[in-house]
C-alpha cells in the first residue's frame, strides 16, 4: 500500500537533523525558568497572596508557575513551527522534496506539528519538575499537566504553521513577536482577569495562551471545573483548524 | 485542477509500450502560458529528451509528469494513470531529479537517502541495503557520513541522482542534469545514465546542451515558447533540418552582416550571426574552397559536422544557450 502515515518520516527527517544540535535545545525551556525565578520569586517576595479568578488564595508564585508552564508549551512549538518552518519551506525547500514522493502536504503539517509537539513537550516536562521540585504543585489533577501542554503545543503549532505560510520574508516574524509578546503579558499570566475592565476581559478570553494558563492553573492548583473543558476544546478547534489551513497552504505554495 | 477524461479527448488505448502520452498539454501561470498544448509520446525504454532554451517550458513540462504540478488544461498519462487522480501512485514509480539540488543539509550523505527512501514504503532494513548499493553506484560510499555541505557540485549531482533511484523507478525524471558541472562530472554522470537506461528504466531529460541531448536521447522534442518547434531523434532532426557539414566563417570586423552578401550562394543555406556566419553545406570543404574562390579573405573558418545547436538555430533563428 503506497503512501500510509507517511508524516512518520518527516517527524525521521527531524529527528535524525536534530541529533546534530542538541545544544539547541538548551535555549527553549530556560526563559519560562528565569521568569519563574525572577517574577514568581523575585516579585512574589513583594506581593501578598493571590487571589485566582476561582477564589483560590495562593502564594504569587504558585500562581503565576501553571503560566509559565503553558508559556513553555507555547514557545516550544511556535520556534518550531514559525521560524523553523519558514527556513524549511522557503530556502531548505524540504517540503519540495518530499512532496516529490507519495507524501501529501498533510503528512508535511502534521509531521512538523507533532515535532514540535515532542520538542515543546519537553520544555514542558522539564519546566514541570523544576514547578515540582520547588513546590508548586498542589494537586495530583497535575498528572495531566503535561498532556495539557501537548493540546496547548497542538494550538499554536497548528495556528503559528498556518500563519507562517502566508509570510515573504523574515521581517514579518515581527508579527509573530507582536502576537506572542502581549498574549504572554496579558493572558492571566501575572495577574487574574479580575483586574481588568469586562470590555477587556472579553479580549483576553479570546487569546488561546489565556485558556492554556486557566487549565494549567486549574490542574496544578487542584481547582478543576467545567469551564476548563470548554477552554480544551478551543485549543483543539485551534489546532485543528491549524492544520487544516496549514495543508492547504502547504499545497497551494508548492504544488504550483 | 481536478480534470477528469472528457468523453470528446479520449486517448488512444495504452498499449503495452506507452509509458506517457500528454494530449494539449497546457500549464499557466495567471496570464503567462508556459506549456502550450503539446503532444508527446515517449516509451518504455527509452531515453527522451526535452531540448530547448530557458524558459521554454521545460521545466513546467517536467514538473507536471513528477505529478507535483496540477494540468492546466489537456490530457496527460503517466503509466496510463492521471496524476490529477493517482498522484501518490504515479510518483511512487518515478525518480525526480530536480533542477536544484534540493539536498537535505542537515542529514549526512546517508541520511538523505534513508529518509526519502522511507517516503516510498521502504523499510528501515531496505533503505539501508539501498543506500549503500546506491552509494556505490554514485561512487560516494566513502562519504558515506559526510554533511552534505561539503560535497562538491558533481558529488552533489551524484547523490541527488542516488536518492532519485531509491525506489527503483520506472521511469527517471532528470531535469538539467549536468548543468553547473565540470566536463569530467558530465562524463561520470552520463556514464551513470547510459548504465540505468541498459537496466530498462525509461529517461526523460531536458537540457539545453546540444551534446548533452545527441549523447543521452534516442529521440527528443524541440522546444522553444511552450510549443514543440520538432521532433525526432538527434539525427533525423540534424538531417532534416540542417545539412551534414557547417562552415563557421569569422572576420576581423565587429559587424558580420555586410560580409553576409559576397557569401550568397555557397552552401544551401546562411545563418548569420552577431560574431560569425554559418555556411549550411554538405561538404564544407568544397564551401571553404568556394569562398577562397571568390576572392575572400576570412579571419577564420571552421569547418564541423551539423549539431542540435544548428536545428534549433533553423527553427527559431536564436542560438540555444541564453
């Protein structure tokens, strides 16, 4: 049978060139870390217990360490999947080769998203023991942390690839730093929703790093409602939408 | 994109032998036709070529039969299957050679190979008996882990040429094969392409060198704009479009043309160029003879047998190479 799972391969081919720059990896779990210590820590020194959106008082930085475990979530997969993505599809022209064998451009998305998923995985794994080992885990609903962040991974993954296709050249990364950088600081990372006017409120909820922070919050703080369901399946309608698009684009782009 | 047979274009049936038809094949880009409705035929076995400058479609032609490029209009068969429908089927039995040498940079010479081979259902075993074949074949086992990198141009056109074979195809895709090489890579690699067309399997190749397309093609199309200026093999088209022998006559002069009217009459025929006349003759000595006759007193002459380079020259008045 020609042509089964084929984004087997795409996820070798990562793999295998991966192997070679390991050192690499270093880079993508260290700034949630450093913001761990210097915000949750530092910061946390100086503000008094918080009060989470559910009505859970916790100290500042077992509150603001379920986001930076979904930040590290979202990093990992977006390095992959923009910048890296970008470098493959327009000047490596990887894909013009694969797409040359029975590979379709879904096992092209789908192999990328899921490396990434590893990559980021990681981080997060990473990420979640130090969160352990420093005591900011509360609950055992933490076991479901780290699939937490896969869906998170999956989102961005999907969506960043989607985005990236409609870019020219290395300029617009811009637009990926314009987009990463507030949802970092507004999505209910440092400070509850609480804080800001409704009108605003509405604006953070659409940010998918706001749902990626509720559910990590939510499992690590043993606070788990319904609400953190809703909150999945926006992640995995993201995703899959994501993927979807990114296909197509994939399509468009270079079976010309 | 998705075109499906029309009851009006129906193909004759395939016989055993066809390996590809295309029937008005068309491929636009917007507004600008690159491909423009061309007929081709080429069979089992065979090695066939697509001559012609750049951007006379080649490439577009090229890229449509590797069944990752959708027909714009017209039929096209590929081991009697529509890639519009059976892509995946079609490119599973082909090797695509491509233009560039789309090699993977961060795998090894090795690895490049293993993992396009994993793309065709080959397993991991397979891949590995493969590849080292295949290395042996492009003469690159000792770099067998080298980065890909420090490869030189023919190292290079070698390996992409081994990855094309991993599957064992029935038909070879080589577009531009020998472009950018020194004269000895050209040697090794048409060797390499004389030994795949013994074991059966079935070459299209486009070029634009003449010597290139009258060492490797049993027939060929000329192309020029997206159409089909001739067909036939190297010989039949020297010999039905140009003369056995041509006199390269030269002066010491920027101009040619002026020179052009005392020539009139020797040879059959005259093409005159920026930098020297052509004297189309069957036997260019006697047209040399003839012109030191009349009293001409040219910087040089040369005399050679008729190439592609001259046909292509007859049926479009430029020269190929631009």
């Amino acid at each position: 049978m020609v042509g089964y799972a084929l984004w087997r391969f795409v996820l070798l081919r990562d793999v295998l060139a991966f192997r070679r720059m390991w050192w690499l990896f270093a880079s993508g779990f260290a700034e949630p870390v450093f913001y761990l210590f210097s915000i949750g820590i530092g910061l946390g020194a100086l503000v008094q217990d918080v009060t989470t959106d559910h009505g859970l008082v916790v100290s500042y930085a077992a509150f603001v360490a379920p986001a930076m475990l979904a930040t590290s979530a979202m990093n990992g997969s977006i390095a992959d999947t923009t910048y890296n993505f970008f470098a493959k599809l327009k000047f490596s022209k990887t894909y013009d080769t694969m797409l040359a064998t029975p590979a379709r451009p879904w096992d092209v998305a789908i192999g990328e998203i899921l490396w990434s998923l590893i990559r980021g995985g990681i981080y997060s794994a990473i990420f979640f023991f130090v969160a352990l080992a420093m005591g900011f885990v509360r609950s055992w609903w933490a076991i479901l942390a780290i699939p937490a962040c896969l869906l998170i991974g999956a989102a961005f993954a999907g969506v960043g690839m989607w985005a990236t296709t409609y870019m020219t050249s290395w300029k617009h990364f811009e637009f990926v730093t314009l987009a990463i950088q507030p949802m970092f600081l507004f999505s209910a990372t440092f400070f509850p929703l609480a804080v800001y006017p409704e009108a605003l409120q509405w604006l953070v909820k659409l940010m998918p790093l706001y749902h990626g922070v509720e559910i990590q919050r939510g499992l690590m703080l043993g606070d788990v409602h319904w609400g953190l369901l809703g909150s999945s399946f926006y992640l995995l309608a993201l995703a899959a939408v994501g993927l979807w698009g990114a296909s197509r684009r994939i399509s468009t782009l270079l079976l010309t | 994109m998705c075109r499906r047979r029309s009851p009006a274009l129906t193909l004759p049936t395939v016989t055993d032998d066809l390996l590809l038809t295309a029937r008005d094949l068309t491929k636009k880009f917007g507004d600008f036709t690159a491909v423009d409705s061309i007929d081709v035929e080429v069979r089992k076995g065979e090695a066939f070529g697509f001559l012609g400058p750049n951007g006379a479609g080649k490439s577009s032609t090229m890229r449509m039969i590797a069944s990752v490029s959708p027909v714009t209009s017209g039929e096209l068969r590929i081991f009697g299957l529509d890639p519009a429908v059976d892509g995946q089927q079609i490119r599973a039995r082909i090797g695509n050679c491509p233009q560039k040498d789309l090699l993977d940079e961060e795998l090894s010479v090795e690895e490049n190979l293993w993992v396009y081979g994993r793309f065709f259902g080959l397993s991991r075993a397979e891949v590995r008996q493969r590849a080292s074949e295949l290395l042996e074949f492009a003469q690159l086992s000792e770099r067998h882990a080298d980065k890909v990198e420090h490869l030189s141009g023919g190292m290079k056109r070698r390996l992409v040429i081994a990855r094309s074979l991993i599957n064992n195809p029935e038909l070879l895709l080589l577009d531009e094969p020998t472009t950018g090489l020194d004269p000895q890579a050209r040697h090794v690699l048409w060797d390499r392409l004389f030994r795949l067309k013994r074991q059966g399997v079935t070459l299209i190749i486009t070029t634009h060198y003449m010597d290139e397309a009258e060492q490797l093609c049993d027939r060929l199309v000329v192309m020029d704009k997206g159409r089909i200026a001739a067909e036939g093999s190297p010989r039949d088209l020297i010999d039905r479009y140009s003369t056995r022998e041509v006199v390269e006559v030269r002066f010491d002069t920027d101009e040619h043309a002026p020179h052009a009217a005392p020539l009139e009459g020797i040879g059959e025929r005259m093409e005159v160029l920026p930098d020297r006349i052509l004297l189309y003759a069957d036997n260019g000595d006697a047209a040399t003879a003839a012109i030191a006759q009349r009293g001409i007193h040219p910087l040089s002459t040369l005399v050679r047998r008729s190439t592609l380079e001259d046909v292509f020259l007859h049926l479009t008045g430029r020269t190929l190479v631009d």
